[in-house]
C-alpha cells in the first residue's frame, strides 16, 4: 500500500524538506499562524504539520503564543549567527552607517540558485515611513537592484557559464558600466532600490544595497556611499 502524503511513513528526507518548508512559509509570514493556516500552506493534513512543528519547537526554533499561533523562535537566531558570520560581522557596522545617514534601510543580499536572499539588514533610526528589509526575504535574481548588482560584477559571457538558464539583464550591462544598479517598481510596486556587488572571497556573490520609499538624495551620491562602504567590507574580509 501507498503512504499518502499525510501518512506517518514519510520518508525521513520528506520530513527534513517539510520542516524546512514550515520554517521558510513563518519566516515569510506577516503574522503568527495557526497550525491550520501552516498545514493549508504546507499542503499537508493538520497532523502531520504538528508532528513537525512538535520537533521544531523542541529546538526553539519556532514558539507558540498563549493563542497557540506559531511564529519563528529564537533558535533561528542562533542559528543565522553562523551563516556567512564574516561577512555579517564586517557589514554591519558600515550598514548601520548607511541606514542611519541615508535614512533608508541598508542591507547584504546574497544570491542563491535563482533567489536573492537578504542575509543582514540594518533599518534606519527615525519615526518616518520606511520598507522594512527582513534578514531571510527572498526575491527572483531577475527583479530588483541587487539581482542586477550581482549579475554585473560577471560579463554576460562568464554569467551564462555560471548560471545557465538565467538570463543576463541589459540592465545588469548598464549597472557594470556605472557601477551601481537601481530599480524601481520591481519587487515591491513603489519601491526603490540602489545597489552594488560585494565580492566575497570564497564565498557566494554578493550585493550591498538600499531600499526605500521616496529619497531626496542623489542617486549618484547614494552609489558613491554604498560603493565606499561596499569597498571597505571587502577589505576586512581580504
């Protein structure tokens, strides 16, 4: 006989690759859920997503409130700390710099498969409108500033040889010409984002940038800063 997907029998990698799926759908997740609303999200029947959620929360990395609605825990935290620490370690200071002169959150992009993942952010100290960039947010490579930022430290040649499949934006040949990338509209429709690579020695490509609202700053002067700021991490990382 056949295991459903909801059966007990499922195989111990579909239940790593279901933890990892209800861990990603809370991260992005605007609120706590309830383990309803994760199992509808998940696809899987109501007790199979409490059996996973059970272990998770064994190891703190997801929390219940008093309401029982699931929301990520503290473990993650601990976790993230080790991914790419160097690099987070020298970003931050100079995206704290960033946020705070250029009042617009700052953060470090990495690219992975056809995703760029937001590794760290730092937002800006002030009461006014501001986009929130959470650490873990993912958008396609093909949309926004950072994507370009990224495919422009590559000629197209050596982007097509390192990922196939994924097309080179023109933009991306316009970015390596200026320097820095911009976009607007692309991820979030009224939303703007300046950017430039970061190379990360032995480690995965890489792209500093900025996302905000409106901006009275100039463009040029915005990439001056953020390419200041991307050069000096290179240096601490060698």
């Amino acid at each position: 006989m056949t295991p459903n997907a909801g059966s007990a029998q499922a195989s111990p990698s579909q239940t790593l690759s279901r933890g990892i799926r209800a861990l990603e759908i809370l991260a992005e997740a605007q609120q706590p859920l309830t383990i309803a609303e994760l199992a509808d999200a998940m696809g899987v029947h109501r007790s199979v997503a409490y059996r996973i959620l059970r272990t998770l929360e064994d190891h703190s990395l997801l929390v219940r409130d008093d309401g029982g609605r699931v929301q990520p825990g503290p473990g993650l935290a601990v976790l993230a700390r080790g991914v790419s620490r160097n690099l987070q370690s020298a970003a931050l200071p100079e995206l704290t710099q960033l946020a705070n002169t250029l009042t617009m959150s700052a953060f470090v992009a990495v690219w992975d498969r056809e995703e760029c993942v937001t590794l760290v952010t730092v937002d800006p100290r002030h009461s006014g409108p501001a986009v929130v960039q959470h650490p873990g947010s993912r958008h396609p490579i093909s949309a926004g500033a950072p994507g370009i930022a990224i495919q422009s430290a590559f000629t197209e040649q050596e982007w097509q040889s390192l990922a196939p499949g994924i097309p080179y934006r023109a933009e991306a040949a316009e970015a390596r010409r200026r320097g820095f990338a911009a976009s607007h509209d692309e991820v979030i429709t009224g939303v703007s984002s300046l950017a430039v690579p970061l190379r990360v020695p032995g480690g995965r490509p890489a792209a500093l940038a900025v996302v905000y609202i409106r901006a009275a700053q100039d463009p040029d002067e915005v990439a001056g800063a953020l390419t200041e700021a991307a050069r000096r991490i290179e240096a601490q990382l060698g």
